[in-house]
C-alpha cells in the first residue's frame, strides 16, 4: 500500500497518467433523510433555475490528474466536480422546499455557484470544498451571495487498498454534504422568500462578490 502521505492539494475529474495507480472516487452529497422545508413559504410558489455550475480553479487543477511524488497514486473523481457540486445543490433546494426549473424562464430566480476548492491536502489530511454562490432575481439584480465551504479530516482506516479509497470518498463526500448543507442561510430563506412574494430581501452579507457569470 503507498503511503498516504503522497496525498498533494490536488482532485479532479480527468484524465489517466501513465504509470500511475488511479483511484476513482464517487463522492457525492450524503441527503439527510428529513425534508427541511422553507418555514412559512409554499414550496410550490418558488422554483430557482440552477445553470451549470462554473469551476473558477486553475486550469491545472481542473484537467490535470497528478501523479502523487515518491507515490505514483492518481486520485480523481468519477464526475467533474462541477457535476456533483450542481447534483448537491438541486438535492438540497429540494429538501428545503425550493423548486428547480430546467430553463431560466420557469422560475422566479437563478442560483449561480462556482467552485474555488475541490481538493485534497497533504500538509494537513484534510478534504476541502467551497463554493460560492449567488442568487439573482428576474433582473438579474442580486439578492443574496456567500460561501459554502467545509472542510473534514482524513480518518485513517486499515491498510488495505478498498479501505484506503473507502476513506478518501468518505473524506469528500462529508465535505460536500456539510459544505452544501450550508445553503441553508437566513438571509438565503429572505431572499427566497422575497421571490415568491412574501418578504423584502436583505443585503448579501459579507464581502463583495465576485462577477456573475452569464
């Protein structure tokens, strides 16, 4: 088994490299089981429409699978990242209530995320996700914009290869989960609710965003 300490700040979806040992990761948004809906709206009276999610990493960490130094280990995931972080997203509108339109003209708003960190450290043993993202109303005006973002430890596990690849996908998998569930924003919920009618937004808090993307 290699070292684990061959873990660089580096996951992507992509391609192989020669000679390396590839671990394919299927991480992915861990639902909880209870819907969280939205306290006093009608779900059925706001749908956001949620575009592709935009990857504003480095080009390298977007397309390139590294080959671990002193390791020769690939890690990637089974999808792009901007796949799963969008698939997380749709699942946690849903559970708190928010419907998701397949076209911008079906919906009260538009739910905007780029992904800043997908990745793994060495220096640390941690997991790290962070998105942000931005909701706009029909004029595309902003009503609210922040940082999902999470980061979890590595937790060791026996030696073997399926257990060692169980560890990293758990790894990521909590990151998301706890990176997406914070979503979950009151100034998120005004906001959403001023779409359907029911309350003024309040300021986007924190700093300023950066550009939407169109």
């Amino acid at each position: 088994m290699q070292n684990r300490a061959a873990l660089i700040c580096s996951l992507t979806a992509g391609w192989f490299l020669p000679g390396c040992v590839t671990y394919t990761l299927p991480v992915k948004y861990e639902a909880p089981g209870q819907a969280k809906a939205v306290s006093g709206s009608d779900p059925a009276r706001v749908a956001l429409y949620l575009p592709p999610v935009v990857d504003r990493r480095t080009s390298g960490m977007r397309s390139l699978n590294v080959c671990m130094q002193g390791g020769a280990l690939t890690f990637q995931t089974d999808r792009p990242p901007a796949e799963i972080v969008h698939d997380a997203l749709e699942s946690e509108l849903s559970l708190l209530g928010i419907g998701v339109a397949s076209i911008s003209g079906g919906a009260q708003g538009t739910l905007r995320a780029q992904i800043k960190q997908f990745e793994t450290c060495q220096s640390d043993d941690s997991f790290t996700v962070d998105a942000h993202v931005e909701l706009f109303g029909l004029e595309r005006e902003s009503l609210w914009a922040g940082e999902l973002q999470s980061r979890a430890l590595y937790r060791s596990g026996s030696s073997t290869s399926a257990d060692f690849e169980r560890n990293l996908t758990a790894g990521f998998s909590r990151a998301l989960t706890e990176a997406i569930q914070k979503l979950n924003h009151p100034g998120f919920m005004r906001a959403v609710k001023s779409l359907g009618g029911e309350l003024p937004p309040l300021p986007s808090d924190g700093a300023s965003p950066p550009p939407p993307i169109y």
